[in-house]
C-alpha cells in the first residue's frame, strides 16, 4: 500500500468554537529514518483524558491545538532501513506514554497529550515504542490495549490469581479489567447506577461468576461489598471516583489489599480519608502502565485467547464522524469503549 503525500487529521480546535475538533490537511515526511516506522491507522478509541482535554479541564500540561487520542492499531506501510523488529503488513499498537518503556522513566510523553495524537490517518513512530498485537485481535479490539487495557493491567497489581476485585463502573477499565478477572480466576464486583449496564456486565462471564451492586439501590454500596465477601472485604480496588468514593472504597479493602488510585491522578484533595495512608493497604497511582506492562498484557491476552468484542460500545463511528463520538463519551451513554473505526 502506498502512502500519500497528505493525510487528513483532527486536531483540538482553539482559535474556532470551543469543545471542538478541526480537521486539517497534514504533510507526511518524503523518507523515513532509519529507525522509523510509518503505519496506517485503523481504529482508534477514545479515553475521558480526550474530553478533558477538548473541554480544557485536564489538569496535566497538553499541546493546545495537538492532535488528540492516545490509543489506535495500524498497519505498517513502510519501514526505515534499520528496522528489524517489524516488516510491511505487521499488526501494531504505539505504546501509550513514548519514553515509558521500564516504569522507572522520570519524563511524561504521552500520545494526545505532550505528544501529537492519533486521530489521524497515518502517522510516523520510531520502531522502540511500537509493539506487535495478538494477531486474532480485530482493529478496534487491538484500539483498546494501550490506556485502558494497560491501566486495568496495572490497576489490577498483574500477574495475580484468585481473589476479589471491585471494579468501579462499567467505562473502558473496569470492562478490561472484568474480562482480565475472570480469565485470572479473579472474583469480580462491579458497581453502576444503571441495571441495564450491569446485566451486560454480566454477561462477560458465566451465570454466577460475576456479582454487581448497583450503588443508588444500595448507597451504602460498601457495606453489600462486605456482606458479598463474608466480611473480610476485596483484595483489590480500581479507585475511579476520587474524593467522593474514597471513603467507602477503603471500607470495602480487605488487610493488605491494594487500592489502584485511578480516577484522581490530579492530587488527592484536602476531604481525602486519612485511613488512605494505613500501612495495611497498599497505594498505587496508576498513570497507565510501560511497554513492558503492555508486552505482558499482550502475552497474557494471546495466552487466554481472550476475545475483546464485549468491552466495545455498540455505536462505532466513522473517522467523519468523530466529533460525534466525542460528544457520545461526554454524554456518558456508552457502555464499555467508544471506538473510531476509520
């Protein structure tokens, strides 16, 4: 497949009206770098960061008017003469954060943030932040590996086996997160406002396998956590709500567990429980995860052979259309991830 010489793109619009997307004319380069991979993308999914940069509420330093979206899968087109790790034809995913590749990486680039995003046509990475998707993984399945399946990896404390995890809503993590359970023998308990959200949740997994509290029929949700784990409480908290679920979250912590701090990466604010700070619990900040963290996902996936489809919101939209699927996100009706399908 040969590449043209322009390409269309999305970029966050500043100058024009607010909360919008622009579609501009982009040049690719007339050669590639020796170490250089050009690929076509595919699909691409979408992530709240996106929202909250498009609406100027993400607290973290972002290029203005950058190309947005940090998560795609693409085709490789071309290659530069010192790449050896992929040829033409290979199935990739850029990693999310470009100079995480260990975890001990001090300095931020992450793709729709710092760095030009996705939402794009074609794009041009060095062979190093690349990786290789499991081969039975369609476009928009491999779209979701990079934020959300990398943060439910890491949110989770991977590799683990048994016990209980409560995973908070039914957003792109929690839903990767709940196949990763259930694939690990990991008891899952997965919280929604919505029944109709949660019976779809439970269809992931076999009759019985996956308990559900719906939090405004019982809004002492982490009382029903307990009486669900006989008292002892879950080994493991994805922590989306911040502040305002903090509390009941530490109340569903079992001894030592481990509560994955996702939803408030921002700071923790001054209402925060000191009972956060227990030496019986473990804390993790979960920004994503590194290339390694991805690898093992991958690994792990392929292992499994653990089919994505249902973590995927019915409504796919056309590159065309996506504005719209920004405006679908923020609107908060989708079940699972929003998915661009170019």
């Amino acid at each position: 497949m040969a590449a043209p010489q322009t390409y269309k793109a999305y970029r966050r619009s500043k100058g024009g009206i607010p909360k919008t997307l622009e579609l501009t004319t982009e040049e690719l380069p007339l050669t590639l770098g020796a170490d250089q991979v050009l690929i076509k993308i595919h699909a691409v999914s979408l992530n709240y960061r996106d929202i909250a940069m498009l609406h100027g509420t993400y607290p973290v330093e972002y290029l203005d008017e950058g190309i947005p979206v940090s998560d795609c899968a693409g085709e490789v087109i071309s290659v530069g003469s010192g790449v050896h790790d992929f040829k033409v034809g290979n199935h990739v995913t850029p990693i999310f954060d470009l100079n995480n590749f260990t975890g001990t990486e001090d300095e931020r680039n992450c793709l729709g943030g710092e760095a030009e995003g996705v939402l794009r046509e074609y794009a041009v990475f060095h062979q190093n932040v690349l990786l290789h998707v499991p081969e039975y993984l369609s476009w928009e399945e491999a779209a979701c590996l990079a934020c959300a399946g990398v943060t439910a990896w890491t949110a989770l404390d991977m590799p683990r086996s048994k016990g209980t995890a409560l995973l908070q809503g039914t957003g792109g993590v929690s839903m990767f997160a709940l196949l990763i359970c259930l694939a690990a023998g990991i008891r899952p308990i997965v919280t929604s406002s919505s029944d109709e959200k949660l019976e779809a949740a439970k269809s992931f997994g076999s009759p019985g396998s996956i308990d559900t509290i719906n939090y405004r029929t019982h809004p002492e949700w982490d009382e029903e956590v307990l009486r669900l784990t006989n008292g002892r409480g879950v080994d493991v908290v994805i922590e989306n709500g911040g502040p305002n679920t903090a509390t009941k979250s530490l109340a569903s912590i079992a001894r030592r567990g481990v509560v994955s701090l996702v939803g408030f990466l921002g700071g923790l604010s001054a209402s925060t429980p000191p009972d956060l700070f227990l030496p019986a619990l473990r804390k993790r900040g979960i920004s994503v995860g590194s290339k390694v963290d991805e690898k093992n996902l991958c690994d792990f996936l392929s292992e499994k052979e653990i089919n994505l489809k249902g973590i995927l919101d019915q409504k796919v939209f056309s590159f065309e259309e996506s504005q719209d699927a920004f405006d679908y996100l923020y609107s908060g009706k989708h079940f699972g991830k929003v998915i661009i399908k170019f």
